[in-house]
C-alpha cells in the first residue's frame, strides 16, 4: 500500500476514533459510540504499520503533518467550521515538514 494512502487512511480512522470518545464524553452521545471508536482507532494503528519506513518514529513524525491537515478537514466537513488563513498556514507548514521527512534522502 503507497504511504500517503496508509496516512490518509490512519487519519481518517484515527480522528473518527478520536470523535467518537469527544462525542461520548463533550457532547453527551451514547457510551455505544465507543465501540466503532474502538474499531477505528485499531484500524489507525493497523495502518500505520503499512507505512514504507525502517523506522517507526520518522513513519509517526511524518504522520503528524497529515494527521493535522486532515483534522482540518474533519473541521470543516463534519463539524462545519471552516478553517481560517491560519489553520491552512499552519497545516501547509505541517505538511511541507512531513513531505521533507519522508523524502530526504538517506
């Protein structure tokens, strides 16, 4: 599987995850919202370790940059919060430093 697909899909399932237990504990959903929380913060792990790099923490670092910018995302598609200037700024830089991190030669 290419890196950015197995990013891609870490974070989705990763801030899924992540929503359910926000939703369970902030926002006063069901204690059954954990269990696809659960599934999908397994399946954010399982991804991860498809990831095309010797090393697991400069797979994780590279990870972060995507990790932010598709948060960014999630704000806005599924909490209707459109990000400002500085939420993109912020998640460009995130993911300039993710793309010198998985490209720089070794």
């Amino acid at each position: 599987m290419p890196t950015i697909a197995a990013y891609i899909g870490a974070a989705l399932f990763e801030i899924a995850g992540c929503f359910a237990f926000w939703g369970w504990l902030r926002l006063g959903k069901p204690i059954w919202w954990l269990v696809p929380g659960l599934v999908s913060l397994g399946l954010f792990a399982w991804l991860l370790t498809l990831v095309e790099n010797a090393a697991a923490g400069r797979a994780f670092a590279a990870y972060g940059g995507v990790y932010i910018a598709a948060s960014l995302g999630w704000l806005w598609a599924v909490e209707g919060v459109r990000p400002d200037r500085w939420d993109l700024t912020g998640g460009a830089i995130c993911l300039a430093g993710a793309a010198i991190i998985l490209a720089a030669p070794r």
